[in-house]
C-alpha cells in the first residue's frame, strides 16, 4: 500500500480537521476519513483505511488495479502511470484542430469597452471577423492579457515536446475572472453570415477559464483520449491524402476535415468540383448487375481471431496489421475510464458542457428571430422538403403496425392455400396455421397482433423481444418477418418492398435498414443476398447496414458453436472471400455494393464482467457466459479494419461500424464506442460521464437518439437527454428503431420529430439542424450529401452548409463552429501548458 501523511488540527466545531501538503498549496479538509479536494477517485472512501500514530494518522491506499489516484501527491509519488501520457505528435495535433498551429501571426489582443451595471446585453458594433478567424478570442476589458503567440506557441512545443531549450517559456497567464455581469457578454459580427441577412450575428463571449494545475492536467487527458480515437479509428485511404487530428466534420482547417472523407489522391479542391448526385441510383444507374472483377491471388487466415490478410500463399507479412492488440485496447480503455473517475477530470469536463448549454440558451435568445428571417428568406425550403435520414431502423420492424395488420389480411383473403410452414410433421397452409390459432381475418386487429410496447416493457427486453411475435405466436413472425423460411421471406420481401414504395413517395425521408448475421452458420450470407437480389430490394431511399446480435452464449448452450471463434469465422470468412474473388459469391458482391456499415446489438443492461488484457483469446473462449460488450466490440472492429484495408485495396467500397452503445449498462460500452466507431445510436447513458460526453462532443461523434423507443424501454421521455445534448453542441439526430412497437403514424420518422418538437419546444432551425446531422451520420453517397446539404458540406460552419438545401440558418452553424473552436483552443492550451510544465519540471 501506499502511504500518504496528514496532521491533525482542530476546528471552531470541535471536529477533526486534518492538512495535508500539496504542489498547489495546503488542502483542508474536514471529517475522520478525507475531504472531496482530497479525493480523485469515487473508490477513495471505500478503500482508505487510517490508524493513529501519536500526532499523526498515516493513511494506507491499496491500490485498484495496478493504479488508483488518490490525491495529487500520490499521483505522482505511487502512481506515476496514471499521468497523461501525451506525446509530440499529440500536441501539434491539438495545437492544429484549436487552429494555433501554424499560419500567420497572432494579431495583437483586443479589449472590448467596459459594460454599465445593468446593460449586460449592450451589443457594440464592431467587426471582429478577421481576429476570430485567426483563431483570437477577443477579451473582455479588464488587466492587459497576453494571446499566446505563434513563436510562443512554438517554444511552448518545442519545450512540451523535449526538444532542447535554453529556457522554458513562460507560459500564458490566464485572464482574471470577470465580473457576474459581464460573464457573457455578446458581440455583433457585421460579417454577411447568410443570404438576405441584414441583421448582425451576436456572437456569444465568456471570459476564458483561468488555468491551474489540475485543468492543465485534465486538458493532458482528453488530448490523450482523442489520441487514442486518431489511433483505432479506421480513416481509409484518406491517410494518403493528409492526415487530420480526429476524423470529425468540424476540425479546423476545411482541408484537413475534408481529407477524412476524401478518395485517395484526391484534394479539397478537386473533391467540390465532382457533378452531384440528387439519388445514389445516378451514380450507379444499375446496382444490381453484377460486374465481375479479376480475383486476386491474396491468401487470409485467423490469427488470434482477426484475418490476416498475405500477398500470396509463400508471403508470410500480413498486409494490414491491425492499430493494436486485444490487450492494448482493453489497456486503452481501463485508462479511459480510470480518467473519468478522476474528481478534477469530472469537474473540468461537467463545468465545460454546462458553459456550452448556457452559451446556446443565450444564443437562442439574441438570434432566434434572426434565424427565423433567414428561413424565411429561403424560398421553397422548409421542415418537410429538408432531406431526412431514419440512421437508426430495424428491418424486421421497419412497418408500422396497421400496415402490417393490412398485408396480413390480404394474403389471408387472397392466398389462404399458399403452404407456408412445416409444424408437428406436416406442411400448413396459412389458412391452416390460422384456424390452428382460432382466428380469423375478420377477427384481425391491432390490438390482437399485440405488437405495441406498453408500460410493461419498461426495463424488460426480454418482454419487448417477444413483441415481434404477432398475435404473440412464433410461427407468425416465422412466416411474416423471417426472410429463411419455408417461403424462401417472399412474404417479408414483399412488405419490404411496399415500405420502399411510401419511403419513396415521401421523396424526403430516407432509412437505414439494419438486417441480420448471426454468425450461426457461414451460409447466412448467401441466403440473405439471395434473398435481396432475387427479390430485388433496392431503393434510391434507402441503404443496408448488418447488425451482429451478441447471442454467442445462446448458439453455445444449443451447440451450434463451440467457441466464440467459430461465430467470427461464421461472420468474416465468407467476406474475405467475395472481396478476393466476387465470382466465388456474386449475389453478396452485389450487396455489399449496398451495405454501408456494421452494427452490434442487444440488451445492452446485461450484467457482465469488464474484460481485461488477460481476458481469453476467441479460440479459447469456449465458456457457456457470453462475452462482454467491449469483448464483441473489439474483434469485430479489428475484423472490419482488416477487411476495409483490403477492400480499398481492391478498389471496392468499405464499411463503417456503429454499434448500439449506452442505451443501458456500463459506461466502458460507450468507452469502447468512442476509440472505435463513427457514430452510434442511442447513447443516453453519456448522461452518466462528464468526461465521455465532453469527448463525444469534440470528436463530434454521432448519436443516433430514438426518444420514444427509449421511453418504452430504459428512459422516460421527459428525462431523455436529447435535448441537452443538442443544446451542448453534441452531434445529434433522431430515429424511429422500431416503427412496428413504437409508432402510431404512417410516416415514424416524421412523428418521431414532431413529438420531439412539441416537448421540446423546438424551433424549425432546431429541427431542420438535426435532420442535417443525421444525412452527414448516414452512410448515402458523397454525392448525394453533396446533393442533400452543400457542395463543400465537409466544411467547418458556415462554409459546409447551404440554406437553400438544409433550411438551417448560417448563423446557427457559425455558432456552432466558433464554440467549438473555443473548446477545442481552452484544451490545446491547457495540454501545451501541462506539456511545457513537465518538460520543464524534468530540466
């Protein structure tokens, strides 16, 4: 254990008191045990145990998995692993997305005028653009406040960094804190910030955090989670290109956002210029052909559960390694939510995401009236001709429950002799399996298919799994909502197909189908592209993602499987070979052409033990308990990066991976979410991390929230944080899930938006934003967003949007940039400082 010594004082309350030294002075705290300054760590009470020596108490720390924090002298004394670890590359990365790497000269510091007693809300009218777009922060008026220069800055990395140095830099001395009344004060930007806008953007200014050792040390750590992010995230062949700091639409420079997205060889410039495509069918006026393409002479095989992919059957160097090892994500991960935990981490990050909200209610208040002259302005766009992309829908589900009470009784009346099961020995026709269950189709309703989530499924997957039953029968959902069955899913494709038809005849609404692999067998895949190829399901409105469900322990209990590297075999094999050699699968190489990315589901409030870097190898994981989330999530991230170097290497599209993650359970889901994927759907549970939600925030990683399908299942609607988030800047849109147990109306999507606004109270420049963050989360052409959102929609702020496609203000967006950018600047400073500091304590 460690040791850590206090004395003992009194109090003017007759209590124990005790002292303890510190880099930043003496901490008091009160109470026989530690105060909360004392403790970083939410575990610290429960494992401090004290005895008394004389005058003194020596404190015994065990430690919690190697390293636990407790106390800033024991950080650095017992516990030296737990220091962020940020290296050179780290820092010029977040010098450069705060925009203070390189570029020209800072200008000088401006100060505005001082602001009376009770005209806090005085607007000057003076233009700022040109310092904002040099990345300056203008200050309010109080003692002179030195801008961190560029030879500043770069003494600053060359000393954070370990370079030699004659002298460490002084760094920057943070202004003094400002008076309550001038704590946010708004300044107008003459600058034209939309067509047909007259009126000024009142910009939102806050003094700006003054900085000490522990905000320079949490700054440190979430630089060093977004490294984390820039080192597992699969970019593409966008590295070839440029590399950006974090694979976000909103980074700095527009170039630098723009190569995350970009074909190889390709540049900004030559990218904007491509024709748009107003449907993905312009680009491919035939995507059900099958185009044959020469097979490759490339060999694979599983090691430690992900292929490796070789040159040729002598070649023994595999070709596109994986980031890291199983051990070093699940490391990763442990770190991550080890910072989290940490009291000053929790602070630093809560205060921030409150400052963001209160920024946005303020920039509401001064500009809402200006946005809704610039919707205005706009001719012919609104709410209902914006592009709308359902990112979150499951196929099995993705009618409503009077559409499918419909069909039912058509095939009831008009094809009652169609044999469609095999039970108890026999083949039935569907009027038989019907006069089995007593029914008729006079007696069909809603409310006997008993299909609609009710009160009693709150907190009961379970219960809400059987709601795809209808009429509450097995046998139902075998004929009507499995594509394997006796009917080969003719019945399912043809309801599929009548939901394509009303998808397309709303021209504006767009969906994301999520259909499932199971990983039972290596010849679901071809069963499932037969099954969308003979019955030709293609649409210009919607695309397919694959969703793995996390049933290992079921398929091991049946004997299906007899460890989890079989089920990756079952999953990952046949893609492998149809990316070698389309021949050898043709219909799957026509539907991968259509599958944009892979999902993870399941009941995510499953209690489960947080696997660690000692945790078995999928060859060895033969045990009957399921694995854990994270488990699940890192081999199939590791498989698919494999798989999409190898695809781009052939020239064929690759996959995305959005898992379900933070509907319910542990936060590590949403710690493994945020270092591997694009965006993921639901993800309520960010509520429950500061630290988790401020990164969310600035790698702008999608959420793909279902409000009223949450308040079903884990959230009641009014305490669902989708408005919060929103409000914060968080990268938000909304999504239907399940439309057959959750939705009333023939339009999900639309009723999904119309609820939010009317609880919300939000306005059609909220409405119209988060409709354009889900087409920028979906997985549509880069044409079709072109097309759908701007021409250059890959651009920070203003520059990526176009009101006249999107019906969002430009100066919404312009918000939305410049706090962005504060943030981002607040936490490269705080990293440089903590990186000058150390590199200088070592001198």
């Amino acid at each position: 254990p460690s040791v850590g010594r206090r004395t003992r004082a009194s109090s003017p309350h007759g209590e124990a008191t005790y002292k303890q030294q510190s880099d930043t002075g003496d901490i008091m705290a009160k109470g026989p045990y530690v105060g909360d300054t004392l403790a970083s760590s939410p575990r610290m009470a429960a494992l401090l145990r004290k005895f008394d020596t004389g005058d003194e108490e020596v404190l015994l720390m065990p430690s919690y998995s190697g390293a636990e924090v407790f106390g800033r002298r024991e950080t650095e004394l017992a516990f030296e692993d737990l220091r962020p670890q940020v290296n050179a590359q780290s820092l010029v990365d977040a010098a450069t997305m705060a925009g203070m790497l390189p570029l020209a000269p800072v200008a000088p510091s401006m100060t505005l005028p001082k602001i009376k007693a009770g005209t806090a809300s005085t607007v000057e009218n003076r233009s700022f653009s040109s310092e904002i777009q040099n990345g300056n922060m203008p200050q309010a008026k109080g003692k002179p406040t030195k801008v961190l220069s560029n030879g500043n800055l770069q003494a600053m990395l060359s000393n954070a960094t370990g370079q030699p140095s004659a002298k460490p830099p002084l760094v920057t001395p943070p202004p003094p804190p400002q008076p309550v009344l001038n704590f946010c004060n708004a300044i107008s930007m003459p600058e034209k910030v939309g067509e047909g806008d007259s009126d000024e953007y009142c910009r939102v200014i806050t003094p700006e955090m003054p900085m000490n050792l522990e905000i320079e040390e949490s700054c440190a750590m979430l630089v060093e989670c977004i490294d984390m992010r820039k080192k597992w995230l699969f970019q593409g062949q966008a590295e070839a290109v440029a590399k950006s700091p974090m694979r976000v639409h909103q980074a700095r420079a527009a170039a630098a956002a723009a190569a995350a997205i970009l074909q190889p060889g390709q540049t900004p410039d030559q990218r904007k210029r491509e024709l748009e495509a107003r449907n993905p069918s312009d680009l491919n006026p035939n995507p059900m052909e099958y185009r044959p393409i020469p097979a490759s002479t490339h060999t694979f095989e599983m090691v430690d559960g992900v292929m490796a992919v070789f040159q040729d059957e002598v070649s023994t160097e595999n070709l596109f390694p994986v980031p890291g090892t199983a051990a070093e994500f699940f490391t990763s991960m442990h770190r991550m939510l080890r910072y989290g935990a940490m009291g000053p981490v929790k602070s630093f990050c809560h205060h921030r995401l409150m400052l963001l909200e209160q920024k946005f209610n303020l920039h509401v208040m001064l500009n809402s009236d200006k946005e809704f002259l610039a919707q205005k302005a706009a001719p012919h766009r609104d709410f209902y001709n914006v592009r709308k992309v359902d990112t979150h829908i499951h196929h099995s589900a993705c009618m409503h429950q009077k559409h499918l009470l419909r069909f039912i009784k058509s095939k009831l009346r008009k094809e009652p002799d169609e044999v469609v099961i095999f039970r108890d020995g026999k083949y039935l026709t569907l009027s038989e399996v019907f006069h089995s269950l007593k029914l008729t189709g006079h007696d069909l309703n809603v409310d006997t298919l008993d299909m609609h989530a009710d009160k009693s499924l709150f907190h009961r997957f379970d219960r809400f799994n059987l709601k795809y039953n209808p009429c509450g029968q097995s046998r139902l959902r075998e004929i009507f909502i499995k594509q394997d069955n006796l009917l080969h899913g003719r019945f399912l494709a043809e309801v599929t197909q009548e939901v394509l038809a009303d998808l397309e005849a709303s021209k504006y609404q767009h969906a994301e189908m999520r259909i499932s692999i199971y990983g039972r067998k290596a010849m679901e895949w071809d069963i499932l592209a037969s099954w969308v190829v003979a019955n030709n399901l293609y649409s210009d409105n919607n695309v397919w993602l694959i969703q793995i469900p996390r049933l290992y322990n079921l398929y091991k209990d049946s004997g299906v499987i007899d460890n989890f590297q079989q089920m990756l075999d079952n999953i990952f094999e046949p893609l492998f070979e149809v990316t070698r050699d389309p021949a050898t699968h043709p219909q799957l190489h026509i539907l991968l052409q259509q599958v944009v990315g892979f999902d993870m589901v399941d009941d995510e409030s499953k209690p489960e033990r947080r696997p660690t870097k000692h945790s078995a190898a999928p060859a060895d994981w033969n045990s009957k308990h399921n694995c854990a989330y994270s488990y699940y999530a890192y081999y199939i991230y590791a498989n698919l990066f494999s798989l999409n170097k190898f695809r781009e290497s052939r020239g064929l599209n690759t996959f995305t991976f959005r898992p379900h993650a933070g509907e319910a359970g542990d936060v590590d889901h949403l710690a493994s979410a945020f270092m591997l994927c694009e965006n993921i759907a639901h993800g309520i549970n960010l509520r429950k991390s500061p630290l988790l939600q401020y990164l969310f925030y600035l790698a702008q990683i999608g959420l793909c929230m279902s409000p009223l399908s949450n308040n079903s299942l884990f959230l009641d609607y009014h305490r669902n944080p989708f408005p919060t988030f929103f409000a914060r800047g968080l990268s938000v849109s909304l999504s239907t899930d399940d439309p057959l147990q959750i939705h009333l109306t023939k339009e999900p999507l639309v009723e999904e938006y119309s609820v939010a606004a009317q609880v919300w109270k939000l306005t059609s420049a909220d409405l119209c934003e988060v409709a354009r963050n889900g087409v920028l989360h979906s997985g549509f052409p880069h044409a079709c967003k072109m097309h759908w959102t701007a021409t250059e929609y890959w651009r920070p702020g203003p520059d990526g949007n176009d009101i006249h496609k999107t019906n969002v203000p430009n100066m919404r967006m312009q918000f939305r940039y410049d706090t962005y950018m504060d943030e981002m600047r607040l936490v490269a400073h705080g990293a440089l400082n903590y990186g000058a500091r150390k590199s200088g304590a070592k001198e």
